[in-house]
C-alpha cells in the first residue's frame, strides 16, 4: 500500500523570488546564470517586468517576462533572469525543490568547475555572516558566472558548451545518491500515490476519500540570497 503524499502536489515545491536589481558589467540588472541537470523550472511571473535570457544546443534567446507570464525550461537550460522594473516571480520546481537544494551549477568560468571543493569555495555564501557579507558574495559570484556564461553565448562552435556540460555533470555526481532518495521521497511517491488511487477506484474502494485533510503553511525564511535573487522559501520545499 502506497501512502498518501503530504507534500506539494505533484511533488513541486515553489518558492517566492524578487530578481536581483544589481547591475551587471554589461549594464543590464539581474541574477546569477545557472543550469539545472534533473528538474525542469517554471516562472510564474506575479509583478514588474523582465525577462530570461536562455542559453542550449538550439542556441541563444530572449523571453519576456511580464505579469501573468508562465515561462517553463527543461534541464541543460543555461538561464539567466533580467531585472527590468521590480520583477517579481513565483518559481515552481520539480523534485521537492532540488533546484535550490544542489540541482544546479554556475556558469563559472572552467577553472573554478574542475573539483567540488574548488566550486563550493567560489559559490557557497555563508548564511552566518552579516547581511551586507552575504549580499557581497552573492554579487561576487554573480559576476564571476557572468563572465563564464558570456564566454559559453559567444563561443564558436558547440564544445565550450559541451565541456561546461561535462564539467557540471563531474561536480554533481557526489551527490546523485541524496537526490535519487529526495526523488524517492517526493516525486515517485507522489506518482505512485495517484496510480493506487487509480487502481482502487476501478474496484470501487473509496476508503482513501475519507482520508482528505487540508494544509497550509507560510515561508519558514524570508529574503534568503538565490542564485537569481532575495527567496521566500517554504520548509516543506
């Protein structure tokens, strides 16, 4: 017998995200570009105006981003988010929200990307430290992915993407095992659950309707430092 799932449906997490207003070198203003290897990501655009720029095999492009905007990516998306005017965004992600625990990597220029240590020590911004602290290595390695993510948008030929591929897939592979079992935990549970419900339906067994509860939670933390800016997140995420 397959338990019920108590998470989000579908085993989506969301979480609430106000872009980053800092400009970049190039004069535009917005967050760190980053990829996903697992999770697909949805943007639920709910104020300002914006947009995400996206790099893949299929080559570079631009989407807008306004209010009632829904813009959703698969994994190997390079993406980047562009701050406009105070754009605001609910962010829906697979897999319990494995985006914004460990699905993702910078577009960090290649030296930084050769060993975990060496990428944590670039990316990891200590959550102990004053505000202003965190804020400034947030924007120090903004910068540094930008400078990777502009060399992989104008490079000559597929392979600096290939090799950024190859590299991300290296950093992540310690961590596989902590994935599949949140994976286990949430997506495949959450699946698994509606296929019994399936199943008993067609024998006519409506036990699990007299199980229905209702849940609600707020954030448990407000204004956390994203890769793509200051994050409401949810402790069921």
């Amino acid at each position: 017998m397959v338990n019920a799932y108590e998470g989000l449906p579908g085993g989506v997490a969301l979480s609430h995200l106000s872009v980053y207003d800092w400009p970049a070198a190039d004069g535009v203003c917005g967050g760190t570009p980053h990829m996903h290897l697992t999770c697909s990501e949805a943007y639920v655009v709910t104020g300002g105006r914006g947009a995400v720029q996206t790099l893949t095999t299929s080559g570079y492009e631009v989407t807008p981003l306004a209010p009632g905007t829904v813009a959703w990516f698969t994994p190997g998306t390079i993406h980047r988010l562009v701050n406009e005017d105070d754009l605001r965004i609910t962010v829906l992600m697979q897999n319990n929200g494995l985006p914004e625990a460990g699905d993702a990597v910078l577009t960090l220029p290649p030296e930084y990307l050769t060993d975990p240590e060496t990428y944590a020590a670039a990316t990891r911004i200590p959550v102990d430290a004053p505000e202003e602290e965190q804020e400034r290595v947030a924007r120090v390695r903004r910068d540094l992915a930008l400078q990777g993510y502009r060399a992989l948008r104008d490079a000559d030929g597929p392979e600096p993407l290939a090799a950024f591929h190859r590299a991300a897939a290296a950093l992540v592979r310690p961590r596989l095992v902590e994935w599949r079992e949140r994976w286990e935990r949430g997506a495949r549970v959450a699946a698994a659950a509606t296929g019994e419900q399936l199943d008993r339906l067609e024998r006519g067994d409506l036990s699990h309707l007299a199980d229905a509860v209702v849940r609600a939670e707020q954030p448990s933390a407000y204004g956390k430092f994203g890769m793509c800016g200051r994050l409401d997140v949810y402790k069921g995420n």
